[in-house]
C-alpha cells in the first residue's frame, strides 16, 4: 500500500496534479489550506458542477485497480441539495448521453447532507445503475459541516464510510456493497448542485493504492 496523491492543500494546487474537466464553470483555487469546488455558471442538465480529475506528479492522470481516497469535506451551513463524492475506478469524460454529475463510468462514493445520507452507485456506459446490496446509510449533519469520507473498493468490494468532525471514527464501515463492472481507472472528486451557487472545500486528500507491495532484500 502507498500514497500515490496526498495534499494538504497548503499552497496553489497546479495542473501537474489536479486539472478541473471543462464542462459547466468551475473554479479550483487553494486558500486557506484548502482546495475549494464552487458550482457556478451555467447549468449543464439542471445542474451546477464541479470535478476534478487526480494526477500524479508527471502530471498523468492516475489508474488505479485496488485503491482508497480519504478526505475530510468542509460543506458549510447551506446543504440542501449539495452532494460531494469522491470517485473511484473511473474512465472517459463527462457529459456522455447529456449527464453532468458523473464521468462515464465510475463509482460513486456520495455525501448526501439533504437527505440525510451516505450511498455508493456507478456509471457504466453514461448510464447510472445500482450496485449489489446494501448501499446507502442514514447519516446526521449537523451545525457548519465538517465530515471525513473514506472510500475503498477492492476486487469486487466497495467500502464506504462517512462521520462528523469531533467524532470518532467509526469502527465498522458504513456500507459494503458489491459489483465487478468495472476493474480498474481514475480517482475523480466532484460537487454537484441543482440549484444556486455552492461551495465544498476539502481539508485534506489522501489517495492509496492499495495492490502495491513492498520488497524488502535480505542482506547476508
């Protein structure tokens, strides 16, 4: 296992290592530790967007089989109808058959603060579709918004957890649901709204993946 993004957000965020996907108007800007996604400009479908695709530090977009993200999401008090995800295992660009909150294929690990809930979901093919057991969990957000997100998927597994700031961790994972449509790809953020302008800022982002194995020589 091994970093293959981890940011801070301490200093300007350049094109090496994080682009914003031209689609509906965003902004991606590094002020006061943190990388913010504004929904603005013109709505693509009904909706106000923001997205992100990960780099590495030759500036190639990152592909990953077996891998984690782990962030901590600044939402504010204004949530309704706000929905920030990271994205993993994803591939091709956005908008494919008029759709503008998810690249053509992906997972989708979402926050949910107007209803009250985290859920996992893919696109294959521009389309959405479910994935196999339990998937969505019942979550509270309270006050100025503050909550980590850890999304994992291995082999057909996916993982996902979500809790407040000053809250411990919790123990077990949220969701474990499954699905083998897609194997490996790209680790996306994104931020969608349907209505006026928002904003989702992000403290911190890790990204791991998770089929690297150290080898260690023996020394004689």
């Amino acid at each position: 296992m091994t970093a293959r993004f981890s940011d801070e957000f301490s200093s300007l965020i350049t094109a090496a290592n994080l682009t914003s996907v031209v689609g509906s108007a965003s902004s991606v800007t590094a002020a006061s530790d943190q990388l913010v996604l504004l929904c603005s400009g013109t709505p693509v479908s009904g909706l106000l967007e923001a997205r992100d695709i990960l780099r590495d530090p030759a500036g190639n977009p990152l592909s990953l089989a077996d891998c984690e993200a782990i962030c901590r999401w600044d939402i504010g008090a204004a949530v309704t109808q706000m929905y920030p995800a990271l994205m993993l295992r994803t591939s091709n660009d956005w908008l494919t058959g008029g759709l503008a909150y998810a690249p053509t294929n992906g997972y989708i690990f979402e926050i949910q603060p107007n209803d009250s809930s985290c859920d996992v979901y893919k696109f294959t093919g521009g389309s959405t579709g479910a994935v196999t057991g339990t998937h969505s969990a019942a979550k509270t957000y309270t006050g100025s918004v503050k909550v980590f997100e850890w999304a994992r998927v291995i082999g057909n597994t996916l993982f996902h957890k979500v809790w407040m700031d000053n809250t411990n961790e919790p123990t077990n994972w949220d969701v474990t649901p499954t699905d083998s449509s897609l194997t490996s790809g790209g680790v996306q953020l994104r931020n969608h709204t349907g209505i006026s302008p928002k904003t989702a800022k992000l403290d911190f982002l890790i990204v791991r993946d998770m089929t690297w194995t150290e080898r260690l020589g023996r020394r004689r």
